[in-house]
C-alpha cells in the first residue's frame, strides 16, 4: 500500500490547490450561494502555483533532536515496520518462494493466495517510533537506568505468504525476510531468505478474485462498469483468476447447456455463474478437493453493461466443481423453474438509461476547504486535531489503523488503542430451501476484503480534499496488481459539537463538529460494503459499516410465495439474512507497547429496590462488574440495562482518582436467528456472543481460524481460543466486538439498496479530566452571527448588575 500525495484532489472536480493556512476552515456550500464576483472567490484568487495539499510533518532532524537530548540515531531504513509492503517487496517475496520449489513442476503449480507483512512485536513499533520514525516519541519506551539501549538498526521486515499448490491441492504458508536492498534494487527482483515454510494440512484457501488496474484489459474476466452522466465508462476490470474459470467451466458443460435451452435462454454470454464457496455441511464438503457450488443467473439485454443480471436467478440445477482441476464434478438439472420475466424496474443506471427519469430539482452542493486540510500526513502516519495513528492495509482485512494516540496537553501523548481492523463477516441466510440454505459466505475469509476493494479515483464515493492511498495485492499466479486510490482520507463537517445558551443574557455558544474519516469500500458479488473509521474532535472512536449492493434473489413458479422472503417483483424473491462483522480491536488504553496494566469493566444500570433507599420508586445506578477471565468475558448486549463495557488502565487515574478508561457503546445488534444445531456455526462459533474478550497472542488473528474455507473442525479460533480462561484481570487486552443486523428485505431495497448503518463507538470514559472539545474555536461564521445578534439585542445594565 503506498501513499499517493499527488491525488488528493476532489475526486469529481480536480480543481487548483488553495494555499495552507494555521486554520483550515471546513465549509459547506450550494452552487447558488457562492459568489459569482470572482474578486471574492477563494477558489478563483488561488495561486497559479499553490504549495501541496498535503502537508508533510516538520520532520526533526538528528541535530535538532540531538540538541533536545532525544539519541536518534540514522534510519537504517525507508519503511516503518507496520508500513504496507511495497509492490517491489511483494515481487520479492514471491520469487524468493518460487525460486525455493524444488522442481520445475512444483514452482509452476504455484498459486499466490496471499502475501501480507509479518507485523513486529509491538516494542519493535514502539523502539521504530521512539528513535527511527518521527514524530520520534521516546516516551513510547520505559525509563531505565543508564538510559535506554537503542540498536544502530531495526529488524529487517518479513513477509508472510499463502501458497496453494495447483498439483498437490496442498496449502502452505511461508516467511520471508526482506531487507532494504531486495525491495530497492532493480524494482525488487533481487531474492530474499526463506525463514520458514510448512504445509499446512486439512484445509482450503480463500478463492482468488483479485482486482487488477484500470490498465488490466489482457484478461476477460468479471468486469464491473460505472457511468459519468449518461456515459458508461468502465471502473474496474476484476482479474478474478478462479471464478472466471469455473464460469467457463461450467457454460462449457454440455448438460448445463441444455438446461439453459430448456429455460428458453440460447445466448450463454447472457449466463452468470457466480461461483461460491461449499462451507462446510457434511464430509462430502471436506477439504480434501477444492470445491465451489455456483449460483447461475442470466441477463436481459447483451448491449447494456449496466444491466442487472441478479434480477433473473436460475433455479432448480445444482452444479459442483473441482477448482483445482476445473472440471465439473456433479450436474443435476433438480427442478424446471422458470425464468423470472425481466422486471421493468431491474436496472438502477441514471434516467432514460434504466427507462425512468431523473429528479431534477438537486443542487449542486460542494465542500470547500479555502485553506486546505487540518490533517498531515507523512507516508502512512497521520496527525490531525491531537490524534495520531497510522493507515494499513491486508487483502484480507482490508484497512488497518494502529497506534492511535491522543495528544492530551501536559500529559503528552497517550496511546488508545495498538491495532484496530474488521477481520471478519459472515452473511447465513434464513432460507431452508435449495441452494440458499448454502449461503453463508465468510466474505473476509473465505474471498478477503481487501483485495475486493475499489479504486476510488474515478467517483464521488468521498467529497472534499482527500488524500488517498494506493494498495498492492499479489494475485493467483503471483503478479502484483495495485488498487489506485483504494484508501480515502478526508474530513467531514458533523453538525453541532455543542451548545449552551444562557436564558438570562441570551447569549450562546456553539461550536461545529467536524470529524477525520479513514474509508475503504468493497464489493463481495452482489452486496457492498463500505468500512469506515471515524475520528472526533471529543476523543470519539466511531467504527461504521455501510451496507448497499443488490439483493440475492431467489425465483419462485407461477403463484408461489415463500415465508422466508419478501416478493419484490413478479416470479423474484428476496430470502431473509443476516449480516455480521467481527472488529478486532488490540486496546492499548494509557498503555506503552507491550504493557499488561489493561482490564475491562461491564456496565449495567440497575433499578434500586422499593424501600428506604428507594422511597419515591425512581432511583437507579450504574453497576460495574470486573471480567476476571476470559470465559467471564463471554458477553452480549442488553439495551434494557444499557450494557457497556469500560477498557480500564488498572494504574492511571483522572483528577477524581478514578482509572482512566475508554469504553465501548454497542449500537444496533443481533445474535444468529438459527438453531443451535445449525451447520455455519460449527465454523462461526464466535457468533454466539457479541463480546469477547482475549489475553493478547500474537497469532490468535481470526475469529474463525486462518482458514474457514470447507473447515471441517468444530468451533476453530476464538471459542476455542478462550477455553485457555487466561487472566484479564491485569492484561494485553483484545476486544472481539460481533454485531450484525438482521435484513428483512423491502420493495424499497430494489433493485439497488439503499445504505443501511450499522456500527459502534469507543468513548473516553474518565480518560481526560473534562471535555476534550472545550478547546474548538467557533467558526467564523459563528463569530460574524454573534456581534450580529449583540449589536440587535443590547443588554440591558440593570441585568448585568444584578448577575
């Protein structure tokens, strides 16, 4: 993943770059009330040569921290050990592990599932940030006599590979030591070291649909479009590797064949098969043969590229392939059900496209930053309104934030949190019906988030001065594709921050919100999903998940209805579903890296019994309750008691002496709507709660284990993780946050769904003596609207002698 300061401009609009100023204003604005006199444009006075949009920090050089008696010592090298690998460094990687086969045959079966960076022990992060990296932060390190031992360099970086093997079926997981000439010399051909290599028996990587550059025309496959206005342009062209495969596969299948002339359809280019993995139902789904069971559905028009093809499910066949032979294993042609007709209302393309009309009454509203972001950035760290914090990113997880701290004044700069990522989804649909009772994809670990990810370069998915990051991904067969633009930066104007006016003078202050927003969006089939983490200028941490995308349907025969759907058109079904997500999230409250002073609090609010302490019936309190271990922390949300919980430095305390905390606040949830019994909960067990709580381990990462992919074992990751009941009452605390929404669909979600929010906030919770936003300056606006309203309504003398 590499940053792109070049690119952060208006994604839509590219416009000049306003000059920098101490006080960047977040404005919010129509077309119709910007000036037209272009003498008091900000935008049309901009230099003809502005400075760059995205500040870099005021790096210290070794002089000037030398003469503050900080011991830097010379970088021995350019990346910081949590940043991204580089495009050069995956290059690396895979031809040093090509280059280990130990036959020609075995080199060309090789398939590059994965390539992801091994993260350092975090006082490695921490020794990088306190000496090697700026801001240079040797607070970060604990005192000790005789002062600190600093190495003259840092470990050289790893990376850790995912191998299929085509031949053998088997799956192997390899490390690598890179070092800084391998990823700089000749653009990374040089070879690294082999650290390790196992097999790793039993089981199924993640299929392989992979996203290439907008330059990727060489290969077919899965191509997705976009328009601008009435014109269709091409977004994204998916070098989908194994699912275009098994789509070739199975059109050429001669029985399948037929079954398409029996439902009246003789154009297969008009056929989707969207293949997806088995899971896991019985021992004929074991992963001892790499096996897809595909969904078909077929298009209306061949000329149109926006055309919906979810909008016609063919039913009633069942198809298994062997993905690594690409053959077809079994076809039965079940049930003749007939193809929905083409729904008038399928297409969501804009106006005379899609055969509506466009409302015409919106208009244009823009965010303008006259003096540019509040935010800096220097490489992947990002500094903005006393938060610092640095962007990563997995094909896997997709974006990652670590080490976000807090810059509190006179205490200097207090770290929340080492590492916080979604590592998880789970989709199971309430269907018992063939095939949906299959569905219930693990989208991150069964496909991978990231590498399902958007370049954001060529739409309006963020507004305002953004910067943006690029992210690099090996593919099947160890190429690396780059996602432009994949990571989106920017701030967002959040309406009131606070407020108070005093009834007596008539006099208020007030102050705007505004909030630092790190996004990436993902398209998994037919649903999107876009990954938000929110910064606020309170000391909020909001994580977001926005859901939208295309439902999958089912069809029905004439004058069927089906209880566990809604019918959304004539012959189309919409089955009921869930969808969940896991966060990860590594807390660090007041904590250096590698400290165990953590513990986490549940909060209940109780009602006082009737009696002496109760007399008028309308007392309660707030009840804590200590998780000493991790079988206690097996935990799940109560809106009728206002359940929380607190992350508590068992240390720190605030000006009342009480322990600095932050808490997490649960937003909209659901637990599975399924048996005990139920098959995706022998691999999803972790679903059975919506808290969890670990003692940190360093390779306890998925909540569902490494490989969900046909997992035959029972309860794999993190219930099995927690039958340790390792301590918590003085740790290196890790929260498993499970929350999810339970999706009854509506005519209204068709044939495009509109964003539903889901998500949950951490809080400070006695962490700072009073409120951090106290310190917001009011807008200039505010400050104009004020002396405004004081020069129309003088206070009258005798008031102010009497307050």
């Amino acid at each position: 993943m590499a940053p792109t300061q070049e690119k952060a401009t208006p994604p839509c609009c590219p416009s000049p770059t306003p000059p920098l100023s101490s006080k960047p204003i977040l404005q919010l604005r129509t077309a119709s009330s910007a000036s037209s006199d272009p003498a008091q444009d900000p935008i049309s006075t901009r230099p003809s040569v502005p400075p760059p949009l995205i500040r870099p920090l005021e790096t210290t050089s070794a002089n000037t921290a030398a003469a503050k008696g900080l011991p830097v010592m010379l970088r021995a090298q350019s990346s910081h050990p949590l940043e991204p690998l580089s495009a050069a460094e995956i290059s690396v990687a895979v031809a040093t592990v090509r280059a280990a086969g130990a036959t020609p045959e075995v080199r060309d079966s090789m398939r590059f599932v994965e390539v992801a960076l091994v993260e350092p022990d975090k006082r490695v992060v921490a020794l990088a940030d306190a000496y090697f990296f700026p801001p240079f932060q040797p607070s970060l390190l604990p005192r000790t006599k005789g002062g600190p031992m600093i190495p003259s360099k840092l470990p050289p970086r790893q990376a850790r590979l995912v191998v299929y093997n085509k031949k053998s079926n088997e799956t192997s997981v390899w490390v690598v030591e890179l070092s800084e000439v391998h990823a700089a010399t000749r653009g990374g051909h040089h070879r690294g070291k082999v650290i390790s290599s196992k097999v790793v028996p039993d089981v199924q990587p993640p299929m392989v649909y992979t996203a290439c550059p907008d330059s990727c025309f060489r290969l077919i496959l899965f191509v997705r479009y976009t328009f601008v206005k009435n014109n269709f342009v091409i977004l994204q062209v998916q070098d989908a590797m194994e699912y275009a495969e098994c789509e070739a596969v199975v059109k050429d299948h001669p029985p399948f064949r037929d079954a398409m002339k029996k439902r009246g359809i003789e154009d297969l280019d008009l056929v989707m098969v969207d293949p997806w993995c088995t899971g896991y139902h019985s021992e004929a789904d074991a992963p001892s043969r790499r096996l897809a069971k595909p969904l078909i559905f077929c298009r209306t028009e061949s000329d149109c590229p926006m055309e919906n093809g979810y909008a016609r499910p063919v039913e009633g066949i069942h198809v298994l392939v062997d993905m690594q032979n690409m053959v077809v294993l079994e076809f039965e042609d079940r049930k003749l059900v007939p193809l929905p007709p083409a729904d008038p209302l399928r297409n969501y393309t804009p106006g005379e496209t899609r055969g509506g009309v466009d409302r015409s009454d919106v208009k244009p509203l823009k965010i303008v930053q006259p003096e540019g972001p509040s935010f800096r950035v220097n490489g992947h760290f990002v500094e903005w309104q006393k938060w610092n914090f640095r962007i990563g990113f997995t094909s896997r997880e997709g974006l990652v934030i670590y080490s976000v701290a807090y810059i509190d004044g006179s205490r200097g700069r207090r770290p929340v949190a080492h590492r916080l990522s979604f590592v998880e989804m789970v989709v199971p649909y309430g269907d018992p019906n063939d095939p949906h009772y299959r569905k219930n994809a693990f989208d991150a670990g069964e496909d991978g988030l990231g590498k399902n990810a958007h370049s954001l370069k060529k739409g309006c998915d963020c507004l305002g001065y953004i910067k943006y990051f690029d992210a690099h991904f090996t593919n099947f067969t160890g190429g690396v594709e780059t996602i432009e633009n994949c990571v989106c930066l920017h701030e967002e104007d959040h309406g009131m921050l606070w407020k108070h006016q005093d009834w007596r003078t008539g006099l208020a202050e007030v102050r705007r919100s505004r909030r630092l927003t790190v996004s990436f969006i993902c398209t998994v089939a037919n649903y999107e999903y876009g990954f938000y983490w929110h910064f606020y200028q309170d000391g909020k941490i909001e994580a977001e998940v926005r859901l939208t995308g295309i439902l999958s349907l089912g069809a029905l025969q004439p004058g069927e209805t089906r209880k566990y759907g809604t019918t959304i058109a004539p012959g189309l079904y919409a089955p009921v579903h869930q969808h969940f997500f896991v966060a990860r999230l590594d807390m660090a409250v007041d904590s250096k890296p590698g400290e165990t002073f953590n513990q986490v609090v549940e909060v209940n609010v109780k009602v006082e019994e009737p009696g002496k302490n109760n007399v008028h019936s309308n007392a309660f309190y707030a009840e804590e309750k200590l998780l000493k271990s991790e079988l206690q922390a097996m935990r799940d949300c109560n809106p009728l008691s206002a359940r929380h919980w607190i992350v508590r430095h068992t240390r720190n305390v605030n000006r009342t002496g009480q322990l600095t905390g932050y808490k997490l606040v649960p937003g909209s949830n659901c637990l599975p709507l399924a048996g005990s019994e139920a098959k995706f909960l022998r691999r999803a067990a972790f679903l059975k709660h919506n808290l969890w709580v670990t003692s940190y381990a360093r390779d306890e990462m998925y909540p569902g284990g490494e490989f969900p992919n046909q997992n035959p074992r029972i309860g794999e990751g993190l219930a099995t993780w927690v039958q340790q009941d390792r301590s918590l009452e003085e740790a290196d605390i890790v929260l498993w946050y499970v929350f999810g929404v339970t999706h009854i669909p509506r005519l209204e979600d068709w044939p495009v769904m509109p964003v539903e929010h889901i998500g949950f906030t951490l809080m400070p919770h006695g962490f700072f003596n009073c409120s951090t936003a106290v310190d917001v300056p009011p807008s200039t606006c505010e400050m104009d609207l004020k002396e405004n309203e004081m020069a129309a309504k003088p206070i009258q003398n005798g008031l102010i002698a009497k307050l």
